[in-house]
C-alpha cells in the first residue's frame, strides 16, 4: 500500500485493460470538498481500486474505501471519531445513453477524451457515504453528562410509562 495521494490524472481505460490495482492511504486534508463537512482534517482515508475488464466487456472500477475521519457530534458539537466504510462499482461509458443502459448494480463513470480524477472518485463516493447525523456514544457525549447532572440537581418527575398490555387489550376489545 502506498502512502501517495491517488493519482489525479489518469487515464482509466488503460488501467482497465492493464488489470491494474491502486491502494494509498492519504490524509483527508488532501479533498477539501469532504473535510469542509468534517470537524477537521486529521485522520486516515484507505482506497483500495481495482480495474479490470469483466466477463460483459465492461470497463469497471471496483473500489472499497474506509475512511477514519472526524465529524462534529450533533449534540455538544464536539469533534466525534468515526469509521466509514464505502464499497462501489463502476462502470466506464463514453455517453449518458451508456448509462442509462447499465444494470442497477452498476454506477456509470462517464469518461470522455480527458482524464480521470481519481481522488475526486473517491472523495465523491465519502460525501455520499458519510452519516447525515454524527453522535457520541452516551457516556462520552459532553451534552449528555452535562444534562444528566442538571437532571440530578433537579430531578424531573417521571413520565408514566405506556402499558404495553393496555395496546393489547384494545386490539382485543377491537375484533
Ligand atoms: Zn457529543
């Protein structure tokens, strides 16, 4: 596994037809678009890509990435440490049409004369498998504590809780 940041420009069909293989971990400092939603940039990406020519003809890109980045905790919007973990499959095509003929388990990449980003790929794929909420685990979430102890000093009466037999009995009395 390399340490370098996936390569910019690249032309992927070439890879495709090499069957090449490209893992890096880089720091997420290196996609502003994706540290932009993290509280942030400290932490490690790890993309694994695959290119290769499957069994249909198709030019394909298979990739895993797993991201350990850190995101704001929505409720003492603190930083949180999380783990994500994305898997996509690619599929290169020249035009929209192409595209839309691909089965539903493939993702198009539509590729024209110019090169391929292959950071971008990735930090595309992130954003979209990033949490919409982020949250601490109970006991290490600041908010929680605080508003425990703030419900210790002034302890709030207890809500009387739904009789799950009470549901039944009405189903009951309803037939
Ligand atoms: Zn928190």
């Amino acid at each position: 596994m390399s340490n370098d940041p996936l390569p910019s420009q690249i032309d992927v069909r070439k890879l495709t037809v090499k069957g090449a293989e490209i893992s890096s971990n880089f720091s997420p400092a290196v996609m502003p678009r994706l540290t932009s939603l993290l509280a942030n940039d400290e932490g490690l990406v790890t993309a694994e890509l695959q290119f290769y020519i499957d069994e249909g003809r198709k030019r394909r890109i298979d990739g895993k990435i797993n991201a350990h980045v850190n995101v704001v905790c929505q409720r003492c919007l603190d930083a949180v440490a999380i783990d994500v973990v994305s898997e996509f499959n690619l599929a290169i095509v020249w035009t929209d049409d192409q595209a839309k003929q691909l089965p539903k388990t493939l993702d198009p990449l539509i590729v024209g004369e110019e090169l391929t980003d292959l950071a971008e790929i990735v930090e595309e794929e992130l954003i979209l498998s990033l949490p919409i909420v982020s949250y601490h685990e109970l006991d290490s979430c600041k908010q929680v504590t605080r508003s425990f102890g703030e419900a210790e000093a002034a302890p709030v009466k207890e809500e009387p809780k739904d009789n799950p037999f009470k549901v039944l009995e009405q189903l009951r009395s309803d037939k």
